[in-house]
C-alpha cells in the first residue's frame, strides 16, 4: 500500500515539477512542493521536510511540522550522519539512536534521505520524523529516495 502511494506522490511531484519548468526550477521551490505533497499524503508523518547544505553545515529549508532544529552539524544526529555518510538512515525508535537531536519530544522514529544535486553532490536531505515508533521502512525508503532522485537531473 506504502509502495502505490509514494509512486502516486512521485507522478505529483513529477507532473508538477514538468509544468513549472523542470531542471529549471528552484531547488527551494521543488522542496516545498515535495514536502507539501508528503505530509499531506501519509499520516504517519509527523515532520517533513529538508535540511539544506549551507556553509557546510545542515540547515532548515521548507518543511512541515512543529519548529525543528535551526541547524545541524554534519555528523550529528540521524540527519547529520545521513549527510555524513550520504545514505538513507532508518531509525526504528530515536532514543536509542546515540547522539540523536530531540528538536521535538514527539519524534518517536526518523527517516533521512540523502538529497544530491548534479553531479551527486550532495545538497541536501529529507528528514521525516513520526510519531509512531518503528514507522519507517524499505518501502518508505525506496519510495523517498525515487521521489528526491529528481534533485539529480542533470
């Protein structure tokens, strides 16, 4: 059911993405639209939204949700350590992940995607947090990292 989903919010975000000038867009504007899409979609969500690269650090971009860090060190918490390591981090329950960032005491479990621009460098990354212990799996992995591939349009 996880799979269709996100493949309908791809085709969303692609449809959109097409009508609004492709690799042209801003990357801010296409990150807004991703996580409107995405919040709205699954309830599951408690968070979403992007970390942006800046100055070499990790820093809010749009997003959906309670406050959240204003910024984040590469290499700390579950989002700086998916920059760090440029690969989707899964947290099942973020108290036992060490070092995690409580930005918000409701986060129960996380997902971090790695978002790269051309190039495969690394721009920024897609955080999602729940409410819900254990709320994120391969599906969801597979589905986010679909759907930000399009950061890497070249």
């Amino acid at each position: 059911m996880k799979t269709s989903a996100y493949e309908e919010c791809y085709q969303q975000v692609v449809a959109i993405w097409r009508d609004e000038g492709g690799e042209t867009l801003d990357p801010i504007a296409l990150m807004a639209t991703i996580t409107s899409i995405l919040a709205n979609r699954f309830d599951h969500y408690f968070w979403t939204g992007f970390y942006r690269m800046v100055g070499g650090r990790l820093v809010v971009g749009p997003y959906m949700g309670t406050v959240g860090c204003l910024q984040i060190e590469i290499g700390r918490g579950v989002c700086g350590t998916a920059a760090a390591e440029k690969r989707t981090v899964i947290v099942s329950d973020v108290s036992r992940f060490p070092g995690h960032i409580a930005c918000d005491p409701n986060s129960k479990s996380e997902i971090v995607v790695p978002v790269f621009g051309p190039g495969r460098a690394l721009i920024a990354v897609l955080d999602v947090d729940s409410d819900r212990i254990d709320a994120f799996d391969e599906e969801d992995r597979a589905g986010l990292e679909k759907i930000v591939s399009l950061f890497s349009t070249e």
